[in-house]
C-alpha cells in the first residue's frame, strides 16, 4: 500500500516537474518539447486552442493503445501523469525564467527529463511519445531515452520545415536531447549487469534470490589458495533491481565475495520487467 502511494506521490511530482519546465522554460521562447506536447505546443502557439487541453485531447488515443500493449497498472500512472501535468499547465503562470533561448532550452529539457524519469522510475509514463516508446522497449532492448530523441526529432524537424526557424528548432532539440539523457539516467532498467556470487550459504541465497524474476547459475569453484570448495551463483539483473539484489546478499550472507560488472548484451531469454 505504501509503495503504491509512493507511486502516484512520485507521478505527480514529476507531472508538476514537467509543467514548470513547460511553463516557465520552453512555451514563454515558443520552443518545442517534441512528441504529443510538442504538437500541443505547435497548435497553441498559432491557433487560438489551449495548450493543456490539447495536451490531454491528443494523449487519449495513445493512452487507449498502451491500456491493450502494455497493462493496466501502467497506462493508470500515466493517466495521472496527463491528468496532473494538464491541470499544473493551467495552474503554474507562463512567465520565462531566463532571458536566452538557449538556457531555457537546456534547463527547460532538464526539467522535463528529469519529471519523465522519475515517473518511468515507479513503472508509468507521462503519456504521448512515453507510451509509444515503451511499447518499443518492450519488442526491442533499446534505451528509452533514446527512442524519445528519435521521435520527438522528427516533429522538431517537421516545424522547422514548415516555420522555416532552425534556430528555434536546434535550440528544441538541444532541450528534447538533454531531457533524454536525464531520463536514461533515472530509467536504469534497460542497464544489465552480471552479479558472481562466491559463497558458504547457497541454499538460503538460493531460497531467496529464486523468487525473483531472474535466472540463476550455480557453478562449482574452489579457492586457489584454500583449495576448499565453494559455490558461485551467476545472476544477470537490472541496475534498477541491483539495490535490492545487494540487500538480499548483505542479509543472508554478509562474508559473501561479491563481482558485479557491467554487462554488454544479453543473448536468449531476459525477462523485461
């Protein structure tokens, strides 16, 4: 019950994150966001339409097709995600914090990133591209900061054809392309790592390790100095289940010698969680 709420406490944090950079950074310079909120952006700035309420009309489709692509529980934090992010837009005063384009584009893309994260960190989404980027990460091992830039690029590009500003458009794309990153930073699932596990209490790391939702080898080692044989337990999991992984070790066998390295690819079946 606790980390549920944390969840949604965690959403709506970030909503309010993604409102202020919006608000107080790109739409006071008529930057653009890229996907579902750039396109909000573009019709706000030449119709007469509101840009919170486009926001939430183009996210309903989207929403519908991750609701049948990639569960309930998901698509629910990303309906609170829009919801909140919508009614922040009409609640936080569009007034520009920085005089230059280009620093609001960095802080703005900063903003941004960093709200997209933390929801994608409690297993949601803010909607629009998120969802549409998800849905690839979950048939491909790709990061999804990544795939964001990839298609918030191409709305970028698409404007600037047709406004015939680049400098608008470079500067919207340094933004969509530092919110990547921040994201990639926060939403560590898609990082693996291998975890060698060296220790005397196999079975109760065993008992415990087995519950979660990843493979474990046992492999037969013996000491080069103390030739006393010992089990090693190979395990590849996520930087973002590493926490718990290492609490687990700490608890059921503190003398455990422990290697994690950092792992390239994964080749045959690897659960995404």
């Amino acid at each position: 019950m606790l980390k549920r709420l944390w969840s949604y406490v965690s959403i709506v944090l970030g909503a309010l994150i993604i409102a202020g950079g919006f608000n107080l950074f790109l739409i006071p310079h008529h930057l653009l966001s890229g996907g579902v909120s750039g396109v909000a952006m573009v019709i706000g700035y030449f119709t007469p339409l509101n840009i919170s309420i486009m926001y939430f009309v183009l996210n309903i489709p989207i929403l519908i097709a991750g609701w049948y692509q990639l569960g309930k529980r998901f698509v629910v934090l990303s309906i609170v995600s829009v919801v909140a992010t919508s009614l922040f837009l009409e609640i936080i005063p569009v007034k520009a914090v920085a005089t230059e384009m280009l620093l609001s584009s960095v802080f703005g893309g900063v903003l941004v990133g960093f709200g997209t994260g933390l929801s994608f960190r409690v297993g949601g989404s803010t909607g629009g591209f998120d969802i549409i980027g998800s849905i690839v990460t979950k048939y491909r091992d790709f990061p999804v900061g990544s795939v964001l830039v990839t298609l918030n690029a191409v709305v970028i590009l698409a404007v600037a054809y047709l406004e015939q500003n680049w400098n608008l458009a470079l500067a919207s794309m340094a933004s969509i392309y530092v919110a990547g990153r921040m994201i990639d930073m926060l939403h560590i699932s898609h990082i693996k790592v291998t975890v060698f596990i060296v220790t005397n209490q196999t079975e109760a790391l065993l008992e415990k390790l087995l519950k979660r939702p990843r493979g474990i080898t046992k492999i037969k080692t013996q000491g080069a100095f103390s030739h006393k044989d010992k089990d090693m337990l190979m395990t590849v999991t996520t930087r973002y289940e590493l926490v718990e992984l290492k609490q687990i070790i700490t608890e059921t066998d503190p003398d455990a010698f422990v290697n994690i390295v950092e792992t390239t690819a994964v080749m045959g079946q690897f659960r995404k969680n």
